[in-house]
C-alpha cells in the first residue's frame, strides 16, 4: 500500500496495474500467522517485545500481527506507528510528504522492536526507519518483518521475519492490500 | 512553491496541507530529542531589520530543529549601519551560499523585492503593515487544534487593524478556510478599504461577545495615542478591552487569542489572559511546529512540489 501510495501516484507518475495475484487473502492471512508464530519463538514469548508499523503500508499488517500474537500468547503488545519521511535520504531530491503522523505511546528503551512494513525492496526507508527510532529510545535490539521481500537491496539490511520472498525486475511493484498481494507495473 | 510571502496565493488547500504538515512537527517537539535531520546541510538566514524577539527565535529554534544551519543578521551590528542597501546585503549574503531568507521589515513589499534578487526561498517575517503569513497559519493552526476546523467559526479581531499585518493575513487565512469574520476597532484604527474585506464590521466590542467562538486581540500600540488616534487608552479598553466582566460573559467554550507581546490591562486584562481558555501560549507554542512545515515545504519536498500540491 505503501509503496503503491508513494510510487503510483503523481508526482512518480502514471497508475498501478495489477499483473499477477502472488498471495491471496488466505496465503496473506497464513503467512502473517506464521511470522507471528515467529516472533514468538525467536523471542521466547513476549516479554518486552513492541510492534511498529511504519507508515502508511506496515501500519496495517502491523496491526494484524499484533491481533494474531494476542491470540496466540494471550496478551497484548504495545503497537505504534513511525512515519520515516524526516529521515529519508531523497529529501530535497523527491518530493517527500509525511502521510500519517508517528505515534508511539510506549517508552522503547530496553526493549526488543519489532518493525512490521510491507515490502522491502531498496532497504532505504528500514535505514531511515533505524535513524529514527534511535530518536525515540535505545531498543535493547530491533528486528523486522515484511510481508514481501521483492529483493534489489542497496544497503546491508536483510528482514528476520518474511512472509513471501518474491523475485521481481526493478521496473515492477508490489501492492500488498486487505486482499492478498499482486504484481504488476506503474502505466504511464 | 519557491516563497511564502503570503497568504493569499496558498489558497485553501495550500493553507490545509502546511497544517496537515504541522501536525508531524507537533508530534516531533513533543518528544525528548525534538529534532530530525530533514535539512541537514541546509543554510538559513534571518534578515530582520525590525526588532523582534520571539518571531526570530521561532524561526531559528524551527531551522535548528529540522537540522539546518542558521545565520542571524540584525542591522544594528551590520554593514546596513554603514549605509548598505537592502539589495546588496542580499547579494553578498546570497553570494556565501545560502538556501532560504526569512525576512522582517518595516516596508511593506521588501521580501517580495527580496524574492527577485535571489534564487533561495524567501519567508516573509513580516513587512510593514502589509503581511505575516507565518502568524496567521500559527493562529489557524491553533484554533483548528482547539475546534477541530475553522469553518463556521465565529472570530472577532479586535483592535488596531489600520497597522496590523496580523490583522490582514489572519482574516486572509480565516476567511480562506471558510470564517466568519468581525473586526472591531473604532473607525480611525480600520483600513479605508474594509468596505472590499470578506468581513463584519463593529465598533464595541460589547456588540460580539455574546456570538463568538474565538476572541483574538491585537497588540495596541501604545504610541498611537500619541497620533491622536484614540483620545485615551483607558477609553480604548473601556470599549475594547477583553476586561475580566466581558471574559466571563464571553464563556469557557470560547477561545482567547493574542499574537504578543501583551499590553496586560490595556486590550487585555490579567484574567482573561492567563484563563484556561486563553490559548496564548499554545500560540507561541505551535508557531515553532508550523515554521518548521514551512521551511521544510518550501526547501524539502524536491523540485516536484507543485505536481504534489495539485495531487493533494
């Protein structure tokens, strides 16, 4: 969603075609399932760990995350929102508007983060995701996860917790949405 | 969008996204570390070649916070005092490299002949009694946090309107974002030309409180007694003063406004300023969050702003 918001639209130009379904609802439903059971057993429960989604496509599965924890650990997780726009790096280059406004209610020190986004694709926005929450508190350690991870990354980050690995040209988008995942290309 | 010298060519939904924008800035001066790196490496200086205190402090504390680097320009310690023109301070400023001019002059027009002189971002501070485009978004900022939209709204502007750049960019937003307007002054403090303004026109300020929902009250210049415009600043605050009997009549729903520094006891008394429904400080307050969305609209979005701006 994200990525289909920040690339699909004017100034980037042109509008998203769906090609291929990749997932559908269930395969999306599954798969966030298993990332949670994930988190769970990476962290061996979940003393202190939070979710973050960053805005505007992680905010979602970031929520779905923490409902499907909720059922599976009995409790709640805290869950926030980060919107990264201040701390890209193509300020001034594109035109970078913020979307939804951060809202972290929880204190992030000492605690184990987990950031939730829908595709990573350059690894840009997590790199400015990290700069970002170093504002905010000192995690104890930071981990992510993404529904698709679509490859071409320019920077040494790689996800913990991957829904689909998707392989894709660069001239491609993937749009996660309430329905599944498709494939497609921005028509000019 | 290259300038913000005012109000009007924003249009409302220019107005609307700088607010949206100011929410983002609201919530990173909330926090401990209440600074982002958006322009990093960016210059900006301000030129003010009037006295100000608190608009050049919140213009500088929102370029540090949005990570710039601030130069400060006041005539008095400057080669102006050698009788430098406006315009080549400007070119020898210019010449070091800079990306934005936050302006304040006592002429009217002097940052739009900044504007021309050079390629950076000019921000108007304000000039003369022409215009301060950055107020008036802070005073539609924090009436829309109160009231959640200003459409509809009941505001009464108070006071000495004639000289008041506040006045003219504030009933230009408000009355963008869809305001009803009054403006109370005795007629030697109004503009000749308020009969073309979208507005009321009243001349006590007994006459509004009973339908209003903000009360916003200039700053009265105390020199212009003086001039012979009021006859005395008793008289004036007996017909225009926010006294503390007309701050009760005026309810706890409705908001209290002053752009500062206050005259305590002239246009407004110690109650009324210091109420829980005076939003005085809140003022101050958001015009760091609002400078910083402009600065950032006007030097961070890339060379496709205006593409974003028809979009939203």
């Amino acid at each position: 969603m994200a990525e289909r918001e920040r690339r699909g639209n004017p100034p980037y130009g042109g509008s998203f075609v769906a090609r291929t379904r990749v997932m559908n609802r269930e395969d999306l439903i599954r798969a966030i399932r298993r990332m949670a059971h994930e988190i769970i057993e990476r962290n061996q429960g979940l003393a202190d760990v939070v979710l973050i989604g960053l805005q505007t496509g992680g905010v979602a599965i970031a929520g779905q995350v923490a409902d499907d924890l909720a059922d599976i650990e009995g409790s709640e997780v805290p869950l926030g929102k980060l919107d990264v726009a201040f701390y890209r790096d193509d300020i001034g280059i594109r035109p970078v508007l913020p979307e939804e406004v951060t809202d972290i209610p929880f204190d992030i020190d000492n605690r184990t983060v987990v950031l939730v986004d829908d595709v990573l694709y350059t690894g840009r926005t997590i790199r400015a995701a990290l700069d970002a929450l170093g504002d905010y508190g000192r995690p104890r350690s930071v981990q992510l996860a993404v529904v698709v991870d679509r490859g071409h990354r320019e920077l040494p980050i790689r996800p913990d917790y991957v829904g689909k690995n998707l392989p894709t040209r660069r001239d491609e988008l993937v749009d996660v949405h309430a329905d599944g995942v498709d494939l497609g290309e921005i028509v000019k | 969008m290259k300038d913000l010298l005012d109000i009007a060519p924003l249009g409302r939904a220019g107005i609307e996204t700088l607010l949206d924008l100011t929410d983002h800035f609201v919530e990173v001066n909330a926090r401990t570390i209440r600074k982002v790196p958006a322009l990093r490496g960016r210059t900006i200086v301000s030129l003010f070649y009037e006295d100000s205190t608190r608009t050049r402090l919140s213009f500088e504390t929102a370029a540090k916070r949005l990570g710039a680097d601030v130069m400060t320009f006041s005539v008095s310690s400057s080669s102006v005092a050698k009788g430098e023109s406006l315009r080549d301070t400007v070119k020898t400023i210019d010449a070091f490299g800079v990306d934005a001019f936050v302006v304040r002059h006592s002429s009217a027009g002097a940052p739009h002949m900044v504007a021309r002189w050079t390629d950076a971002s000019v921000v108007n501070g304000g000039d003369g009694w022409h215009a301060h485009p950055t107020q008036a978004l802070l005073d539609a900022y924090t009436i829309r946090s109160r009231r959640g939209r200003l459409d509809g709204c009941r505001i009464a502007i108070v006071g000495d309107v004639l000289h008041s750049r506040v006045a003219r960019s504030n009933v230009e937003a408000f009355g963008l974002l869809g305001a009803e307007i009054t403006l109370v002054a005795p007629p030697t403090l109004l503009p000749p030309a308020v009969s073309t303004w979208p507005v009321r026109v009243a001349h006590h300020i007994d006459h509004v409180l009973d339908d209003i929902d903000v009360c916003y009250l200039l700053r009265m210049q105390l020199e212009r007694q003086a001039q012979g415009l009021v006859p005395s600043l008793r008289e004036y605050t007996s017909c225009f003063g926010l006294t503390a009997d007309r701050h009760r009549r005026l309810g706890p729903e409705a908001l209290v406004m002053h752009p500062g520094p206050l005259n305590r006891g002239v246009e407004i008394s110690q109650e009324a300023a210091d109420a829980p429904n005076s939003v005085i400080t809140q003022q101050v307050a958001h015009g760091v969050s609002v400078r910083m969305a402009v600065l950032f609209r006007l030097l961070g979005s890339g060379q496709q702003i205006e593409a974003v701006s028809e979009d939203l």
